[in-house]
C-alpha cells in the first residue's frame, strides 16, 4: 500500500483529505502535531509523501520540513497552507519542499500533485548501473545519488531530477517550461517560479558561490543552462 502521512492540525480537514487519499488507493498516515508527524515517520519508514501544513500548534511545517530533510533527502515533500504570500511558498521550497498546494484546493489538485510526486520518489527503476561524469560531478542514475569532488551531495528526488536533465543536455539551454513539463510532469497545476526557487536551492548545494553560479546559468528571459 502507498502510504502517505498527512499532517494537519485540523480534524475536519484532515478527515477529509484522508477520506480522498483512500478513494484513490493511499494509506494515510495521520498526524495532528509536527512532534507527532516526526514519531509517525518512525513508525513508518515506508512512507514515500508526506503532506505538512504550515499552522500548527507546536512548530510550524517549516521546521517539519527541516527535521524530515535532516535525515531523509528522498520521501517527497508537499506543503499545505492556508496563506497566499509568495515568502510563504519560497520558505516552503528553501526548506526543502518538493511542492506547495495553497488552500481551498481541490481533492483533484491534490490527488495529482501527490500521484506525479509519489511517481518520482518511487524511483526510475533502471537496473542498469550508469553514470554521467561531468566535470567535478558524478551523477549515478542508478543510485540516484550525485558527488562532486568524491563527496556525496544530498538532494531531494526533485533535485535529483533536475540534475539528471540537465547533465544529460550539457551545454543546452532549457526553458523554464522544459524542465516544469520534464521534472513535474506535464499535468502539473502550479506555477512557473516553483522552477526558480528549487534552482536557487540548488545552486547553494552544488555551487563554490551560489551567488556568482558557475555550474548552473541563467539564460536570461528564457531559463538556464549546465555548462563550465
């Protein structure tokens, strides 16, 4: 079964994204506290998607976050909130979210978000051992894991993703909209920008100076490029 913990302080929310993930074939995993999220993620190891809502009554779904990635840089990460703010999205995604879905959603909306991510971090399942060496970075597409001068790098199966694309377009400008349709998928109902901030997210992982970017460039108006 594909489980999926959903962490929401609100009972009657909560009931009702459960009762929607059922329909659709998941396992909910309940929480009502990031302290009883965190336990739940324990308990169960096999949790692939973890929905975290923003408010909560002991710490907020950013620090969910955080503590999740601390330890686990591959169960794939949406956040729910209630607020509109673009600070809000972008703190989501900084503090390694894979996705956001801003509240009223639709159980559509969700269902989708969590299908295409569940899709990514169940893994490319390519029994082929292979590498793509470029520079100081070696990406094992088997693994799904990156090392740059030797030393592993911790990416999020997102990070993973564009990574893969964009070592195997060295050279390449890719549009904004070739690496949402590639990484997200096609159905994907969000927003452009979600590209630019897992960019800049990843750039403070892989850069010497995140600020002068010399791995990862932007191709102003269009989008950016792997090359050096």
């Amino acid at each position: 079964m594909r489980k999926v913990l959903v962490l929401e302080d609100q009972a009657s929310i909560r009931s009702f994204v459960v009762i929607n993930l059922r329909r659709s074939g998941y396992e909910p995993i309940e929480a009502g506290t990031g302290a009883e999220a965190l336990e739940q993620l324990k308990q169960h190891p096999d949790i692939r998607v973890a929905l975290l809502d923003i408010m909560l009554p002991d710490m907020d779904g950013f620090e969910v976050c955080r503590r999740i990635r601390a330890t686990d840089s591959k169960i794939g990460i949406i956040m729910l909130t209630a607020r509109t703010q673009e600070m809000d999205k972008v703190t989501g995604l900084m503090t390694g979210a894979d996705d956001y879905v801003t509240k009223p959603f639709s159980t559509t909306e969700l269902t989708a978000r969590i299908d295409a991510l569940y899709r990514r971090v169940g893994g490319e399942n390519d029994m082929t051992s292979f590498e793509i060496v470029h520079g100081p970075f070696r990406l094992n597409t088997r693994n799904r894991t990156l090392e740059k001068n030797g030393e592993r790098i911790k990416l999020t199966q997102v990070e993973y993703s564009i990574v893969k694309m964009f070592m195997e377009n060295p050279g390449k400008a890719l549009s904004r909209e070739d690496i949402l349709n590639t990484v997200w998928g096609r159905d994907y109902f969000g927003e452009l920008k979600i590209v630019d901030v897992n960019i800049r997210r990843l750039r403070i992982k892989i850069e010497d100076d995140s600020t002068n970017p010399t791995y990862i460039t932007t191709v102003w108006g269009y989008g950016y490029k792997w090359g050096f």
